[in-house]
C-alpha cells in the first residue's frame, strides 16, 4: 500500500479505526433502536470519541507523534473557545426574557456536536492543510448527508429529492476546490447563507424547535463554513500542506 494510503491500512492505524467504528456504530444503534433502549449507544460514540484520547493523556497509549500531540491539544483549546462562547449565548439567550423552549433537553446534543466538531475540523486543517482538509471535510459531509437523507425518505420520493439538494454544495464546490479554491472558498460561504435560509424554512415549516435547529446548523452548516473559511485561507491558494 503506497504511503499516501497508508492511512487506510488498519494494522497501522488500529486506534483511528476502532475509535471510528465505535462512533459509527454508536450512531447507528442509536437511530434506529426504538424507545429509550438506545441511551448505551450514545456510550458507545463517547467511547470512540474520547476514549483514545483518555487513554493519551493518562499515558497507555502512545500512537501520535509530538507534531499531531500538538495539533490535537491546539484543537482542544478551539473547541473550549466555541462552546465555552455558545453557552454564555445560550445563557445570555435564556435570561433575556422568559422563553419556553422545545426539546430543551437536547442541547447536551448541541453542546457534543458543537465540541467535537470544533476539535476535529481543527486538528485536521493542522495536520492536512487548509485545502486537503476542506476537501475531505466537503466529500465526507456530502456523502453522510446524503446517505442520511436517504434513509431518512425512503418512503417519501420527493422529500428525499429535495432534501438531497442541499448536499450538492458538498460535492460541487469539493471538485471546485481543486483547482480554484479561493473561488471554491467564496461559493462555500454563500452555499452555506443559501442552506442556512433553506434549513431555517423547513424547520419552520415543521415546527421544530429551536434546539434542534441549532443542532442542524452545527452539523450541516458548520462544516460548509470551516471548509469555505479553510479555502480562503493564503495556505490554500498555494496549496501548502502539512501533511498528507
């Protein structure tokens, strides 16, 4: 296996691996196990989550090098600079007048979401680059909305056909990317203005909650705008990458 692939051979990264398939399959478990008997999934995605890290940090395991050690912990301070700001919004938000909010008891969801994607985005434009990283960040995002829309509508066709357009700002601004990313940069960004309105509208028109289109916009429109902020950036436009 050629060294660019290297990182898809398991017996030489067997942590991101396990970690991933508990995350998956937590996820998965956990949407379609009916009632409250899918609370030990969610336990499932904590562990593949943080679990190596814990491990990291209390010294049983040693598979980063000082350079990722770095990335990750620079990471970790991003994502308490997000969260830490989103609370005191939502506190701010809450005590500003008397609310009655629906679904109050996701915003633990809201405050994961929000955490791990802020450290994870980070710490791969680290290691990556600006460019790699919005490109795999576009695809990957594309791809599992898509699939999720499309388990989510199998039995309403039309749903499923409109709902699954606002994936195409994933894949086509990921094939922009590679040879204009600055441009590439700026249509991300009004893609993901255009979402914002698109996913507000259907919300509305749904009654949901605020929280949870909160939890929407974390995790379909944050990834649009780290990708479209990360193409911006001078070190994509020269196509400098740490790592590969």
């Amino acid at each position: 296996m050629s060294s660019k692939l290297s990182w898809l051979n398991p017996t030489r990264k067997p942590v991101p691996w396990v970690s991933g398939t508990l995350v998956i399959l937590g996820f998965l478990l956990a949407s379609f196990t009916a009632g409250d008997t899918g609370w030990w999934a969610i336990l499932l995605t904590g562990l593949g989550t943080f679990g190596p890290g814990l491990l990291r940090e209390l010294g049983w395991l040693h598979d980063k090098d000082e350079f990722q050690i770095q990335a990750a912990r620079r990471a970790g301070y991003h994502a308490f600079l997000a969260v830490g700001f989103a609370a005191f919004i939502w506190i701010a938000f809450l005590r500003s007048a008397e609310r009655h909010v629906k679904n109050l008891g996701e915003l633990a969801v809201f405050f994961a979401a929000l955490l791990w994607f802020t450290w994870m985005l980070s710490s791969l434009a680290s290691y990556w680059g600006a460019r790699k990283t919005a490109f795999r960040i576009l695809v990957s995002y594309g791809g599992a909305w898509l699939l999720f829309v499309i388990l989510s509508e199998l039995e309403h066709p039309l749903g499923m056909l409109m709902e699954g357009l606002i994936t195409l700002p994933f894949f086509g601004c990921a094939l922009l990317s590679r040879r204009w990313p600055r441009a590439a940069g700026a249509v991300v960004l009004a893609s993901s203005v255009f979402c914002l309105f698109l996913i507000l509208r259907i919300h509305a028109q749904r009654n949901l909650g605020l929280v949870v289109t909160a939890e929407t916009l974390v995790l379909f429109i944050a990834p649009l705008v780290a990708a479209g902020i990360a193409l911006l950036l001078p070190e994509a436009a020269a196509g400098e990458t740490p790592a590969s």
